[in-house]
C-alpha cells in the first residue's frame, strides 16, 4: 500500500506522455520491466488512461470452491472489486495470463465505468468486448474469451500485490494506457517523472520534425551535437514547448 495521492495536475500531464517515453524514463532508472507484455487495448481511445491501480488477483479455480452458486455470495472478491474500486483509479487484474476463461464481462466492467473509474486491465480475457469496447472507460486485455471466470479463475485478492502480464503492481502505482499497451510506474516515482517524460516528447516532437525534413539521426537523436540543441531551444520558444 502507499499513501501517495495522485493530484489531477500529475494526471493531467500522464495524459499527453506515451508509454514509449515512460519506459525510457524508468529505464534510466534502473527499471526495465514495467511494461505490461501481452496486453492491448480492447478499443483505441482518444484519451491516455491514467490512474492508480486497485487490484484483484485471480488463482486457479478448483471445482468444489467455484460452482455458479458462488455469485449469489455478497462478499464474492469479483463483485466487491468493482463496487470498491475508487473513482479516478484502474482496476488491475492478475489472471495470470489465461484468456481461456474470462476475466469479467460488459456488465461488470460498465459498472465499474460508471462508478467512475479511470480504466481496467486484465492479463487475460474479457467476455462480451464488443460492448466493453464501446464503453467511453479504456479497457485492456488479452483477447475475447466467451468462458465464465469460474471455469478457470477463482477470484481471491483485493487491493494486493499482482502480477500483471509479468510486471509486478502494487496498490497505489501510477499506469498509463494508450494505443500501445500500459505501463507501470511505481508510486514514488510518479511525480517526478511526468515533468521529464514531458521534456523528453517534446525532444521528440522537434527530432521527428527535423528527420521528416530529412536530418540525418546521428547526432540528433540522442542530441550530441551542440547545433542540435541549439535549433531545439529555437524551437520550443516559437512552439511554446
């Protein structure tokens, strides 16, 4: 668990910073293994998902704990995660990457939108992803799967440590979500990331531009070359970057 609160200032910021820039930032860091492997939109979105993690962890279902009776139970772990996830934060689940049952369906996963929730992922599958997909809330899997969880997945954990697609997710992390997959960013390290994350897009924006009108990369990028810096402190003050 953590006490850092992610402010709308910071999560605003994560919005217009890619996942590719992130993990360049965490790999300066020592950190190499924050991307969550296997794992895509179920649709593009227009808008970056970011928020904290709240997570479930699913284990291996075995058949005298998990007939279909078992939803009628209140406290059933599945049921709870969604109606106590926090607004504002992603839903994480550890299905230890088996789409061959799903993970939850559009039902759950509308609710959860509708609480208020800045996104969900799974490592494995999602029933009904037609209509997840359709939600305004991003969603991450790793495939359509029609099984119900219970026929592979007992639902255990809330709000633990996971694995997600072979990063481990700590209540409170930081994820970040666009068209590429997601990214994980522990906690302590979220507030100080996002200012560098966003130097280093704009950095970016101005290579690309350069190499577009046909700029050789050596030199460029990475930025060796004092000329370089140069024409790029030019350009952030006429592109107010």
């Amino acid at each position: 668990m953590t006490d850092y609160v992610l402010s709308d200032a910071t999560r605003a910021k994560y919005k217009k910073i890619s996942t590719a820039s992130i993990a360049t930032a965490l790999f300066k860091r020592g950190l190499r293994n924050q991307f969550i492997q296997g794992v895509g939109p179920v649709a593009p979105k227009a808008e970056t998902m970011v928020g904290q993690a709240f997570t479930l962890r699913y284990i291996p279902a075995r058949e005298d704990r998990n007939p279909i009776t078992v939803f009628r139970n209140p406290d059933h772990p599945q049921r709870v995660a969604i109606e106590t996830c926090p607004a504002g934060h992603v839903l994480v689940m550890d299905s230890r990457k088996d789409a061959r049952a799903a993970t939850a369906g559009s039902i759950l996963i509308t609710r959860l939108a509708l609480r208020g929730a800045a996104g969900v992922v799974t490592d494995g599958g999602f029933r009904d992803a037609e209509g997840i997909g359709a939600l305004d809330m991003p969603a991450y899997y790793s495939k359509p799967s029609a099984p119900t969880n219970l026929t592979l997945h007992e639902a255990l954990d809330i709000n633990v440590p996971i694995s997600c697609g072979d990063v481990a997710v700590f209540p409170g992390d930081v994820l970040v979500g666009d068209r590429d997959g997601v990214m994980v960013i522990p906690a302590h390290l979220a507030d100080e990331l996002v200012d560098e994350c966003a130097g280093m897009e704009s950095y970016e924006d101005f290579v690309l531009e350069q190499v577009k009108a046909g700029e050789a990369v050596i030199g460029l990028y990475p930025g060796t070359k004092d000329e370089y810096q140069q024409r790029y402190e030019v350009w952030r003050a006429k592109n107010n970057r």
